[in-house]
C-alpha cells in the first residue's frame, strides 16, 4: 500500500496500517534504530531520549576507546624503551664496551638493519678487536716423542695411541686456557 505524502490526505484505514506498520518497526529492535534514525533526520530537533542517549553513550565508548588505545600505546611505547635500554645495557656490560664502542654498535645496528644488540655487539667486538694468539703448543704424533718411552708399544696399538693422543690433546688444551686467563 502506498504511503502518501501527507497524513491530511490519508483515509482512516490507511492511517491504521501506517500506525501498525510503525508499531511493529518499533517493537524491532534493528527496525526501531533505523526509524528514530530516520525521524531524527526528518526532524531534527524532535526529542527521541532512547536514540539521543544511545547516539551519546556511542560518541563516550568512542572517546574512551580513543583514550585506551592512546595508553596503550604510549605503554607500549615505554616498554619497548625499556626493553631496549635494557639490551643496551646488557650487551654494554657482557662485552664491555665503553659509552663510544656502543654508540658506534648502535651505528652499525643502523647500517645494517640490525635489531638485536647483543648480535651487534657480538659482531663489533669480533670484527674491531684483535684475535687472541692462537696456542703454541706443539702436537706432534711423532713416535719418537711419546710420552713415557711407549713409542714402540704404540706402534700396532689403537688404544695406546688414544691414551697418548688424548693426553697431548689435553696439554695442548690447558696451555690455551691459561694464556687466555694471561690476558
């Protein structure tokens, strides 16, 4: 059935299906947004307190959205700084490293799109600082020179051999370790 355009103009049947229609979109929930929607653009100033009071509870939730996401992302903000300080500082410390040595660490992070400072700092020390000496101890499987005078035992015996390669192995080890400790 059509709608006229003005109410003056409508029978008293039609004036009752437009008020059951009306009732029954207001007895919907969706329908009802969407007639006080329309009827607050019909008529502005018309007082409709469910629709104004929704309108005004949905512009609050979105001001305090706005605000929530605003702190978290200044908490975010200020953990990653922290996070990051923190790094900073332990890669300063595990590799000791003056305030100048971190400053051209955090340069080659930059260079290098590098953001894990223990990998740079790691990188730098390796790349800037000079080798340890390599050891001087001599391994020599010379039979001549077997600890012991076993030479001519170890000649056609694996486990001798062993015994004789681990001991000379392990000398050569200790030697190592104590010019690192010199250092």
């Amino acid at each position: 059935m059509p709608i006229p355009a003005n109410i003056e103009g409508m029978s008293v049947d039609q004036l009752q299906a437009l008020a059951v229609t009306i009732d029954a979109l207001g007895k919907n929930k969706d329908a009802r947004k969407l007639l006080q929607k329309s009827l607050k653009t019909a008529f502005p100033d018309a007082p409709l307190p469910e629709y104004d009071n929704e309108a005004l509870l949905e512009a609050r939730d979105a001001e305090l959205r706005k605000q929530m996401q605003e702190q978290a992302d200044e908490i975010k903000r200020l953990k990653m700084e922290r996070d990051l300080g923190d790094a900073r500082s332990r890669a300063k410390a595990k590799y000791k490293l003056s305030d100048a040595e971190i400053a051209d660490v955090e340069k080659l992070m930059t260079e290098h799109t590098l953001t894990d400072y223990d990998l740079a700092a790691d990188y730098f020390v390796r790349s800037n600082r000079p080798a340890p000496p390599a050891p001087t101890a001599k391994i020599s499987l010379s039979v001549a020179e077997l600890p012991g005078g076993e030479w001519a035992k170890a000649l056609g015996n694996r486990q001798v051999q062993r015994k004789v390669l681990r001991q000379t192995l392990y000398d050569a080890r200790n030697e190592f370790h104590a010019q690192q400790a010199q250092q």
